[in-house]
C-alpha cells in the first residue's frame, strides 16, 4: 500500500476535470482496506469516477477502490449467481456475462464506471434497472473496519437512488456485488427507447444477449459521447417524476412533451415521468457551448468538458439550466451526478 503525494485527478474522473489530490493510493485487497482504516477514516472515494464532478482539489485521503475479481458463487439449470468485485469494470462485467450466456444486465451495456458504484444510483437503462438483479451487496464498515452484507431489500432501491445515497452515504465502503442472473429463458426487454427499431434496421426477428446488447451499444454510441473523447458523467439530470394533474397542464401547453407513465407502491395518485433531456432541449441548450463546458449537440441530457473547463463552469452551467427549466416548466431538475463543491 503506497500513499502517494500530490497526485492528479484528471484521469480518475470522466468528466477529465484537472483538480489535485493532496494524497493518494490505490486499494487493490480488503486486508488493505481493512489496514487503510485502522490508520485513518477521513476519506475520499474514487471507483471509476464516472458520476462525479470534481469542483476543487481533494483535501482529504483520496482512496481509489481498485479491487478486482469475479467468481461463482452456485449455479443451477436456470440461473447463476456471481459476485463481482467492486474495482471491476461494468461494461467489461456485462461483456463478460453476454459471452457466457448470462442475461438481465444486457440493457445496460456501455455505461461507465465500476461495479462498485453500480448499487449506489441504482444504474437504469432503457427499461432495466441493476436492482433487478443485485441479491446483495457487500462493504466494509469505515468506523470499525468490519465486513458487512446488506440484502436486496437492505439496499432501499429507488429510481437513481439507494440507501448507500442516503443513511449510509460516508459510513460504508463497497467492496463487492452480487448478482443472479438466467441461464436459459431470458426475459428479454426491447420495448423501451429504440431497441426495437434498432434490432429492425439489422433485421433481427429473434434477438439474442448479444443483438440487444450490441443495439443499446450502437445506440449510445449514436447519442453519448465516449468520455475518452470528451469529457462527461453520462446523464448529469434525473427525469423528473411528476403528478398526472401537472403534467395535463403541461400537455395541454406542449401537446408534443413525450411521458412515461408511474407505476409505484404505495403512491396515492397516479405519476409521470418526464425525460430531462426533452426540457433542457426545449429550454434552448442542447449543443450550446460556454466556453469549453457545455450541453452535447446530440444529447441534451449530457453536460461535456470540451477540454479544459473548470468543474465549477459546468455545475453554475447545470444550475442556469436548472433555473431556466423552472422558470419554462415549473419542474426542477435534480442533479444525478455526484458533485464535489
């Protein structure tokens, strides 16, 4: 275990934002981990740094979790249960699984980041959540340095949200990620988004693990920029959940304003979602450049570092948006991406 000094961020972060870190090291072990917090518990965690925006330098121990391996716990005719390490890649983990014919993660192919970070959002995409799949989740207690395990129940599951975002947010670190996934009699998801009209183009009638993966790759590839190319945290917005009876004034304001319909236990009136990227569009940003940050030309979700914004430039550009889609909608954005400020 090597504590190094004054080490820089940049390529820790998706967003390829400069900012330094006072002191550094790279986990690779629980026994290291467990040792790390014998020592000091003060820390600042890294995993793939791909929903995180750094505004200003790490004062604090920054600890890159950096723990790999994936392993079989048991298996059946139908399903498999696998646990994967928290510094494992996610899309190489769902590569992985495609190529072994595990399917339920299919749909989320190509989102950035480690498995590690993956339970603490909830990472969704078209359709799929990863909460669908996770059994449990394992991570070490900062203040005692014990070995923990939290169900799927434990987790506290939300749209983008857990309870690692919540009560547990700075008191535990994750270490590994169990998932169960099918063997056979996959249940493929290709309504939501352009899945089906991808598959269509490529005239597959049958899909496989593989053509939706590949379909959810292309069409990524299509809106989303490749943070190697530039700099960005993916979505940076949550899609807005709102009541049935403001978005029918909305509708009758913007008859075009495209919804998904809510379906949640324990809620009394009915809900709608309403895609971020749709209101940041039509409040005038999509593609505008203020200076090197911005808002994608393609993806109006997406907020980009052309080359050497300031994290700061690009959250007061999320908060302009944030107040103008307000002002237009009445709705406010809420900011998916972890900030550092």
């Amino acid at each position: 275990m090597n504590i190094q000094q004054n080490i820089s961020l940049k390529n820790y972060n998706t967003f390829g934002i400069t900012a330094n870190a006072k002191r550094f090291v790279s986990i690779t072990s629980y026994y290291d981990l467990q040792h790390l917090l014998k020592l000091e518990k003060d820390l600042f965690l890294i995993s793939g740094g791909s929903n995180m925006l750094l505004t200003k330098d790490i004062e604090k121990l920054v600890v890159h979790i950096n723990i790999k391996g994936i392993s079989i716990d048991k298996e059946d005719d139908i399903f498999v249960y696998i646990t994967v390490n928290a510094g494992e890649n996610w899309h190489d983990f769902v590569l992985f699984c495609i190529a072994e014919n595990y399917g339920g993660i299919e749909n989320l192919s190509l989102i950035p980041g480690n498995v590690g970070t993956c339970p603490i959002q909830n990472i969704g995409a078209y359709g799929v959540e990863v909460k669908d799949t996770i059994t449990k989740v394992e991570a070490i207690e900062i203040e005692t340095g014990k070995r923990v395990t939290f169900s799927n129940e434990d987790c506290q599951f939300g749209y983008r949200n857990s309870i690692f975002k919540n009560a547990l947010k700075g008191k535990v670190i994750l270490t590994a990620v169990s998932f169960k996934l099918t063997k056979k009699n996959h249940q493929l998801n290709t309504s939501y988004g352009a899945i089906e009209t991808e598959l269509a183009l490529k005239n597959v009638t049958q899909p496989t693990l593989k053509d939706i993966s590949n379909a959810v790759i292309t069409i990524r590839k299509s809106k989303l920029p490749d943070p190697k190319e530039i700099g960005n945290s993916g979505s940076f917005f949550k899609n807005p959940v709102i009541s049935k009876e403001q978005f029918l004034k909305l509708q009758k304001k913007y008859p075009n304003i495209p919804f998904y319909n809510v379906i949640s236990s324990g809620v009394e009136k009915p809900q709608v979602k309403v895609p971020a990227g749709w209101l940041v569009e039509q409040s005038g940003f999509k593609g505008k450049r203020f200076g090197d940050a911005g808002v994608h030309e393609k993806q109006a979700l997406v907020l980009v570092n052309y080359g050497n914004a300031s994290g700061e430039e690009i959250y007061l550009l999320a908060k302009k948006i944030q107040e103008t889609v307000l002002q237009k909608f009445e709705i406010s954005l809420e900011i998916e991406v972890n900030v550092i400020a």
